[in-house]
C-alpha cells in the first residue's frame, strides 16, 4: 500500500475519534443509568472503529506479504548483479593482463625491427662496395690464372681463393634477401599487434563502463529494497500502535462501564452481605472469599503477558477474610495504587505475603494485626476491572507465585 493510501486511511480514522473525544462524557445532573447507556454506546462505536482498523490491518498484512516477496526478488537480483559484477572484474584483469603483454611484445618488435633496419642498411651498403668492386676489377677468367700459375701448388691457392671470394658475394646476396625478408615479416606483425591492442583497450574501456553500470544497478536495487522494507515496517508498527491505543481507551470505557453498573449494583442490593463459610482447599490459606475463578494465574491478556494472580467472581460488598494471619504492610487507594484500586497487603512471614485488589472499600488499617478468617475488605470494581471480583496474588519476597500452590 502507497504512503497516500496509508495517511488517507489513518485521517479517516482520527477524525471521528477526535470528535467523539471532543464530546463530554455526560451532561451536568445526568444519572448513573443514563451515564452507563452513553458509555454503552461509546463502547460500541469504540469497538467498530477496532474493527475497522483490524481490517485494515489484515489490508496491510496482504501488503506486507507483497513487499516480502519483491524485496526476496531484489535481494536475489542484488546477488546475481554482485556474481556478474565479479565475472566481469575477473574479465578485465585478465583482459589488462594480456594488453600489458601485448604492449611489452610491441615494444619487443619494434626494437627487433629497429635492429634489422640497421643490419639491412648495413648489408645493403656491404652489397654496394662489393658490386662497386667487381664492375671497376678487372677479373682474370680462368685460363689466365692457369697460364700464370707457378705451378700446380699455386694454381690451387688461386682456385681456393676465387671459391672463397664467390661464396662471400653470395654470403652478402643471401644476409641482404633475408634482412630484408625478415624486415618486411617484423612490418606485419607490428601492424597486428597495434591493431590488437586497440582491440583490447576498446574492450577494457567497454567492461569499465559496464562495471560502472552494474555497481550503480547494485545501489539503485539495495537502495529500493531497503526503502520497501522501511515503508512496510512502518505501516505496520503505525497500524498496530493505533489498533493498541483503541483497545486501551476501549479498555478504560469498559472499566468506567463497570464501575458505573457496580455503583447501581450496590444502590440495588440489601447492604451487608454475609461473609460466608471458610473455603480451605489443600493448602495452608483458605480462600479470601467463597466463588469460581474468573481468570487463571498468568493469563496473557492485550496489556500484560502474564496476569499477576487469580480473579475470584463474587458480587460487590462480599467480605474478603485474610488468607493467613499477619500484619497489614500495605493498604493503598485507588488513586495510589493505579489499576489495583483499593488495595491491601498482608504479611505473614520474612517472604510470605497476600495482596487483594479491586476493593469497593477497606475492613482494616495499615499496620494492623490480623488473624486467619478475619475480614480486611470488601469486593469492588475499583481501579482497572471490567466487573466485580477479587484479585488475589501471593507473593514470595516480592515477586508472585502461583496463588493455587498455598489454597
């Protein structure tokens, strides 16, 4: 879902819920009952706006499940631009190794070339003397050097010399073909390595650029995943938080709900209730009061994880009897104690205590002594409660235990 839908959506949502709180709760003078029909009434407009909002919830969980999935795609796009990236790293070193390579074999050739262009001139200028000599000499033919020949020893010397001079006119002919032969070869394969090293600096030119190309493809894809991933974390965290103050302020209709429907309650009912029978279970404590358990022990519930006792359903004004004897260590109003309403605390030992919670009002005073049995309070709806009960909690130095291991 766009941010613009999302706002679109959170708008229409606060402004009915601006207005509604702008309204007061009851006018001047109106009576518990027409009080409890209007809080009525705000609980059931409180409880369709919850709706609304967790079906826009379920919206954004399908939204969610979209914006995995495409960041699960960019992640694995984000891998194979990374592997190609590498591929094409290796590509252009090797492809600068070979282009160093062919650079230093150029300059090889070009030194070679250099040096038979010197032994050609060289040969060349050799050649020239040579021919210079023969056309200016005049050469015996061969019955001249018989005739004049000393003798047979002598006409040898001269055969061996005139061979010698013939083989070095063709030694020369010969080194001058080849240099030059060897020199036109060197030409070529120069222009080949030229021509092969512009190919390669076009092709490591090429695979820069597309370097660069992906390493920015690689950015642009991180950078959208991870603006996915911030764009779906919060619209749900703003929905979520939005759907838990709904539920806490519905939370707080229902207790001033209660509260208002146990006032009517105590103005209908005959005052002074019997403290009932002495309930004792298997334990060393009786109960503090005589009824069925509303709520086990660290039950999850939308505000807390772990309910930090039992909930005993008996109606308002009901006696509450001390579980154990001991001395009162802490007895608290609602307006001190917060969600615990009147509340009252018991110490039987070094570690051991009881607390009761939720009292309409209280039977003893603090730092009183009392016995097991004896009567420390009466059931309410005081502080956070959604209906009359007790709230009964044990307590081994300070941290709650189980209050079912000691009833």
């Amino acid at each position: 879902m766009t941010a613009r839908r999302l706002r679109i959506l959170l708008l229409s949502a606060a402004i009915p819920l601006a207005l509604w709180a702008a309204l007061p709760l009851a006018s001047p003078g109106a009576t518990p009952q027409s009080k409890l029909d209007r809080l009525q009434r705000k609980i059931e407009s409180k409880k369709s706006w919850i709706g609304r909002k967790k079906g826009t919830e379920r919206l954004l969980t399908s939204e969610v499940t979209a914006y995995t999935t495409r960041i699960t795609r960019l992640e694995r796009r984000v891998g194979a631009l990374q592997r190609r990236q590498g591929a094409v790293q290796a590509d252009l070193a090797a492809s600068r190794t070979r282009l160093e390579a062919t650079q230093e074999e150029l300059r090889a050739e070009r030194r070679r070339l250099v040096r038979l262009r010197a032994r050609l001139k060289q040969v060349r200028a050799g050649l020239a003397t040579r021919l210079r000599e023969l056309y200016t000499a005049q050469q015996p033919d061969i019955v001249t050097v018989i005739l004049d020949a000393q003798g047979f020893a002598e006409l040898l010397e001269r055969g061996e010399f005139l061979r010698r001079v013939s083989d070095q006119d063709k030694a020369i002919f010969r080194i001058v073909r080849d240099a030059k032969g060897e020199a036109v070869t060197s030409e070529r394969r120069l222009a080949a390595l030229r021509v092969r090293r512009l190919a390669l600096a076009q092709r490591i030119e090429a695979r820069r650029d597309e370097v660069a190309r992906l390493k920015q493809g690689v950015i642009d894809t991180r950078v959208g995943a991870a603006q996915t991933r911030a764009d779906k974390r919060r619209a749900l965290f703003s929905v979520r938080a939005e759907r838990h103050e709904l539920e806490d302020e519905l939370g707080d209709l229902r207790a001033q709900s209660e509260r208002i429907a146990a006032q009517l309650r105590r103005a209908q009912a005959a005052p002074g209730l019997p403290a009932g029978e002495i309930r004792r279970g298997g334990g060393s404590m009786i109960w503090p009061v005589n009824g069925p358990i509303t709520s086990p022990f660290c039950e999850a519930r939308s505000w807390e994880s772990c309910h930090p006792g039992i909930d005993i359903g008996v109606p308002a004004g009901t006696p509450i009897r001390a579980a154990a004897g001991g001395r009162v260590a802490l007895l608290q109003s609602a307006g001190a104690s917060g969600g615990y309403g009147n509340f009252t605390c018991v110490q039987h030992s070094a570690s051991l205590s009881t607390c009761y919670a939720h009292q309409s009002r209280f039977g003893t005073s603090g730092g009183a002594r009392v016995s097991q049995g004896q009567v420390i309070g009466y059931v309410g709806c005081t502080g956070r409660c959604f209906g009359d009960h007790l709230h009964f909690e044990v307590r081994i130095n300070g941290s709650v235990v189980n209050p079912m291991a000691y009833l």
